[in-house]
C-alpha cells in the first residue's frame, strides 16, 4: 500500500530543516498530543487495509525522519505486527522522506537500499527510495517508493519532476537490461495524473498504472476526484505464467468512515486531513491511501 502522510513530523527541530511551522511554538501549535494522534490515525490506516493479515510493504511519503518510524513501529498497534523500516535522508528544505515499511519475514534485502537523487535539479526535494528484496516465494521484487515536486513550483517543479522521472526510468531500465522479467513495483504520489512524464516513461517500457480505469481518485480538489497517488508495476506481473501475479482488480483505495469527512461545499466525502491551513482538523491525511494484491500462484513442474 502507499500513504501519503501529511506532513507527519516529530515536535523537535531537526538542524538545518525549515520544520519551525511544527514545532509546539510554530503557526501550526504541533504539540506531543498531535504528533501521537497522527501516528496513531496512520497505524489504523495501515490496519484497516487488510483484516486478516499485516500488509506486507507499506510505502509512506512526507515522513520527516526516523524518530516518526520509531515511534510509529514501535509506539502504536503497529508494534505487535513486527514492522521494520527503511528512510532516506534527503536534502528537502523541509525534511520531508520517503520510506518503505516491511515484514522482515516475508521481505528481506539483497542489497542495499538507494536513494536516487539527480544531480540536475534547480532546487533539492524528496529522494525516490529503491528497495531490492527477496519474498518468501524466492523471487526477488524491486520496490520504488517515490514524492515527486509539487505542481505548486510552476515550470521549475515540472523540470525537476521530468528529471527525477528520468533518472528513475534510467534505473528500471537498467534492472531490465540485466533481468528482462523482473518484479518491479513504482509507487507514490507523482503530483500529477496518469499523462505525468513518470507514468509516460515507465508505460513505455511495458509497465502497468494499476490507477488506469479505476473511478473516484485518492485525492479531491475542488469536488474533483483524481490520482495523484499511482501504484504501476513492471508487466510480468500479467504473465499467465509468473509466480507473482496482480491486475487492475487487484488494485483499490481504502475508502474508510474515520477516513473521510463530509465535503461541505462540493458534496460528498473527501479525506479528513489533519490541518485546514493552519487550523487543526484532526484526521489523517489529505490523501486516501492506494493499495494492490499481489497474488502467488504455485510453480508447476512438467514431468
């Protein structure tokens, strides 16, 4: 699944990060109380994709460091569901990462995880974070956790979103010279719809946006609903013959009552996020989180 989390601080300064606006005497008043009650809205998220088992990766974006993770893995009803992490360290202004949570027992690394950060870009934003690993089935999945620029940069963002929507397709391109029939999955919120340069490039080398046809969105802007959170993943996972199997039925958006608040102006729901500006609404996310199945089939063996 992939959550983008708001804004989900810690109460402390971090040097060098322009993080004043939530600390407990910035505009926004982040105090002890808030920063567990959004960690807390963020574990029930979590929950409430799957009631029967934990989910096995969880991508997170706007996570500001480790001791969010900590507190989240270790503080909450997440702490009995065994949950390990992995961050990247950006040069954001604002602190802002990108993670990955995992089941360490059905996901373990092969190598080291990388932070892809061009060197091209006009400003510093969120790293992509690469995660190779090997699931229980033996097969070894790829896994891109991704928060491209904001739309709100105008042209600038648009460049470094390009870039960034370059330097990772160079990345899966690589994997897929050396292990054509590669699992990948790339997720995360690209800031734009299905036409972004992201989508575009990894469509081009055969991968599938799991968002394509599906109603409704995972964000609402002005009563419309759209995608700006994708999950596509390389196209073996279509293959009637592969181990890992998912499709576009295998895809959704968690669309929970504690989730969602009335939509006053437009009609509706949207998601009840945790500030209106400056004004503490209380819920989770602007976001609605996205999730996908990924189905094992049995391997057969000719006689």
């Amino acid at each position: 699944m992939f959550l983008n989390c708001e804004n989900a601080f810690d109460i402390q300064h971090d040097d060098g990060k322009n993080d004043y606006s939530f600390l407990p005497d910035g505009e926004h008043h982040w105090t002890r109380y808030r920063f567990f009650s959004k960690l807390k809205g963020i574990a029930k998220t979590i929950a409430a994709v799957d009631e029967h088992q934990p989910v096995s990766l969880v991508g997170l974006c706007e996570v500001e460091n480790d001791t969010v993770l900590t507190y989240l893995t270790e503080n909450t009803m997440l702490h009995r569901m065994g949950y390990k992490y992995v961050i990247t360290h950006s040069d954001d202004p604002r602190g802002m990462n990108v993670a990955l949570l995992y089941q360490p027992y059905l996901f373990s690394f092969i190598d080291a995880p990388k932070s892809i950060r061009p060197q091209s870009l006009t400003k510093p934003t969120r790293d992509v974070l690469r995660v190779c690993g090997r699931l229980m089935t033996g097969d070894t999945l790829y896994v891109y956790v991704c928060h491209l620029p904001s739309k709100l940069g105008g042209g600038e963002a648009e460049e470094n979103r390009n870039r960034i929507a370059a330097a990772v397709c160079d990345d899966v391109d690589s994997i897929l010279h050396l292990s054509p029939e590669a699992y990948i999955i790339v997720m995360g919120d690209f800031n734009s719809d299905g036409t972004s340069s992201l989508v575009r490039q990894l469509k081009s080398l055969s991968f599938v946006d799991l968002t394509d046809g599906h109603e409704y969105g995972s964000y609402k802007y002005h009563g419309e609903w759209s995608f700006l959170d994708h999950i596509l993943v390389s196209s073996t996972f279509l293959h009637n013959g592969s181990t890992l199997r998912a499709s576009h039925d295998d895809f959704g958006v968690l669309f929970s009552s504690f989730f969602l608040e009335i939509d006053k102006k437009y009609g509706g729901k949207k998601p009840s996020r945790t500030y209106r500006w400056t004004t503490y609404n209380g819920g989770v996310s602007d976001h609605l989180p996205i999730w996908m199945k990924i189905r094992i089939s049995p391997v057969t063996t000719s006689k």
